[in-house]
C-alpha cells in the first residue's frame, strides 16, 4: 500500500471523565462510554486543567485518504508496527485514518511506516 503519513509535533494525552472540562476547541477527540467519556487533547491542554498525564502520545495522520468501509489499511498499519513492538491506537475519521503511538516512539514509528 502506498500511504502518505504525517507525524504531528505535540504530545497528546487520553483522559476519561463523565462532564468535559474542556472547550469544544481544545477537544481532538470524543467518544462516549458507559465508564466515561474519553477525550483526546494536547498535553499543554491537559496539565492546564490539571490533568495527570501518565502516557503521552505522538498523533499520525494518514494524509493517503481513505475510506470508511476499505478492507486491510488499518491491520496493514498496525502489523507493520506490531512487527517492531510498537503500541499503536487506531481511529477512523471520516477522511483519514489517524495512528496514536507512544510518544518517545512517534518518530521511529513514522520511519518503520515510511519504509
């Protein structure tokens, strides 16, 4: 597969709460659970508010877009990355994919893909 990947510069962090203490602009990403709300911010944005931040997280686009109901890029992505030991968290937007790694192994990460 020929993908496009482009590694974002800032820490992110994952928090889970039951009432966002965020502004909507802040938020990269919300999803609803019975145990919580998750929410997907900057780390400057979380310790701001006070947030324990135990794990950070590079952010990986696929700028290649692809489409919801394509079959293998997301198993393709993350055995490439198992391959290395290499934790990688996937989410689906509606145009790209979007890969959260650990941050100390975002720039490795891009390279294993880029390869």
């Amino acid at each position: 597969m020929d993908l496009k990947y482009k590694l974002h510069s800032e820490p992110f962090i994952f928090c889970s709460m039951r009432k966002s203490i965020f502004m909507e602009e802040d938020i990269l990403l919300f999803f609803r659970e019975p145990e919580g709300n998750t929410y997907v911010v900057t780390k400057e944005n979380a310790l701001a508010k006070k947030i324990p931040c135990k794990e950070t997280w590079a952010l990986i686009t696929v700028e290649t877009t692809t489409s919801l109901n394509a079959i293998g890029i997301t198993a393709y992505i993350s055995s490439i990355l198992a391959q290395h030991k290499i934790p990688c968290n996937i989410v689906s937007a509606f145009h790209h994919d979007h890969l959260f790694v650990p941050f100390i192994q975002g720039s490795s990460a891009l390279q294993i893909l880029r390869e």
